[in-house]
C-alpha cells in the first residue's frame, strides 16, 4: 500500500509528465507551422514519450492501491521567438522535472517505501539522458544563432536523430 503523501506526489507527477507532453507537442506544432520538420519530429516524439511517462506513474499507483487522478493540465506556451528560446525552455523544462523526480526519491526514502523508490530510479536514469540530450541540442542551436542555413542543417540533423532513437 502506497502511504498517503507519496500517492499525492506521484499523483502530482502525473500531471507534471502530462504537462510536459503538452509542452513538447505545442513546441511540435509551431516547429511544424514553421516547415521545420526534423525539429517538429523530434519534439512529437518527445511528447509521445512524456506520455508514456505520464502513463507507467500512473499504472504503478493503481496497482499499489492508490487511485491515480488525471486533473486539468495548465496551457502550454504557445509562441516561440526563437529556435534558441524553445530549446532553452526544453532543456529548463528536464532539469525542472529532474528536481521533482528527486523530491519523489526523498519522499519515498523518508517513508520507508522502498517499492517506489526501486520504481523511481527508472525515471532517474531517464532524467539523466534527458537533460544531457536537451543541452547537446541547446549548445548545438546556441552556436547556430539566428543563421538560416545553419537551422536548415540543424532540422536535417534532428531528422536522423529523430529516426535513430
Ligand atoms: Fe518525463 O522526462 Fe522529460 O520531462
């Protein structure tokens, strides 16, 4: 039996996965507008990933007698000055939910729920691939700045990447 306080953090996981997968699929959409391709790829994967997340969270409180709640998800931003700024806010966005993946981790070792801690290193070790994917992608936009035939290289690269994984 899960105690509590740890089904309400998970539960606010939930709607922390949730959210991300809308982050990424609004980043998607205006890539997409913008005839980036490669770019908008990558991002519908990622959001189809964030889902995926949402979901195993939620299956795991279930099934230890939780009840897990799938609540309003707050809307996502829906304009991008930039390339840069998008994929600063993606690489902001993973180290944000790292934190909160390690507020889970504390929760469940002061509780003495060792289930869901062995449970949780999954989404730590996810967290850590994350994050050094999404500063790759942001050093490597960082040096490309505003340079059109730059992007146009870059969104052919996110479209092997995209592929690869
Ligand atoms: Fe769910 O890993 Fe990103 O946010």
């Amino acid at each position: 039996m899960l105690p509590d306080i740890m089904a309400a953090a998970l539960n606010e996981q939930i709607k922390v996965e949730a959210e991300s997968s809308q982050i990424y699929l609004a980043m998607a959409s205006w890539a997409e507008v913008k005839g980036f391709e490669g770019i908008a790829a990558f991002m519908f994967k990622q959001s189809d990933e964030e889902r995926l997340h949402m979901l195993k969270l939620l299956k795991y409180v279930n099934q230890r007698g939780g009840y897990a709640v799938v609540s309003a998800l707050d809307e996502p931003r829906l304009d991008y000055s930039s390339f840069s700024v998008l994929f600063r806010q993606l690489y902001e966005h993973e180290v944000k939910v790292s934190a909160s993946i390690n507020n889970l981790v504390d929760i469940a070792l002061t509780h003495k729920d060792y289930a869901t801690h062995n449970f949780l290193q999954w989404y730590v070790s996810e967290q850590i691939e994350e994050e050094a994917q999404a500063k790759v992608i942001l050093d490597k936009i960082d040096l490309i700045g505003d340079s059109k035939g730059g992007l146009y290289m870059f969104d052919n690269d996110m479209k092997n990447f995209t592929s690869q994984g």
